[in-house]
C-alpha cells in the first residue's frame, strides 16, 4: 500500500501570518527566524555529535558562553572530550 500527500507551502502568506502574530515588521519577522533556526540547528547538531561545542557556538552565531547557556536551557547534555575542550578553548580566545 503506498500513500501520496502533498504539502503547499505558501511562503508568503506564512509570514504575514507569523508578521501578525509577532508584531513586527516583516523585515524583523524574518531576522528573527533566521536567528532561531540558526540556534535551533546548532543544538541539534552539536546533539548528534555532528558539531564541536565552539562550532556549534559559531554556527548559532553566540559566544561560548551564551551557547552553553542555550544547551542547558533545551537540556543538552555536553559531550566534550580533551580535544573539544581545546578547541573550545582555542575558539574562545579568538573571539572573546
């Protein structure tokens, strides 16, 4: 038995919506998605192991610090090893 389902994405009509909901220009409105899904797909890549605790940081575009402060408000444990730390060490000086 196989099923087809078809989706219809209307771009526009989905940020008016969330412009609304939001109160914020549609300019603001799509910033401020970007910088959500920027943040949401560096938690879960770093989740999965995909990402070092510093690109995740990057990637999220947040310091180290506000990165960790993320993975412990979404409950992501850390999974740092010697040459993570280094690197998230290293990433730090650079930036900070």
């Amino acid at each position: 038995m196989s099923m087809t389902i078809s989706v219809r994405y209307e771009p526009k009509q989905d940020l008016d919506f969330i412009t609304g909901v939001l109160g914020l220009t549609m300019s603001e409105t799509v910033r401020s998605l970007i910088d959500e899904g920027r943040k949401m797909k560096a938690l879960q890549l770093y989740r999965h192991g995909k990402v070092s605790l510093g690109l995740g940081a990057k990637v999220a575009k947040l310091t180290l610090s506000e990165f960790l402060d993320l993975l412990k408000e979404h409950n992501v444990k850390l999974n740092i090893d010697a040459e993570d730390a280094k690197s998230a060490l290293a990433y730090s000086r650079e930036n900070l």
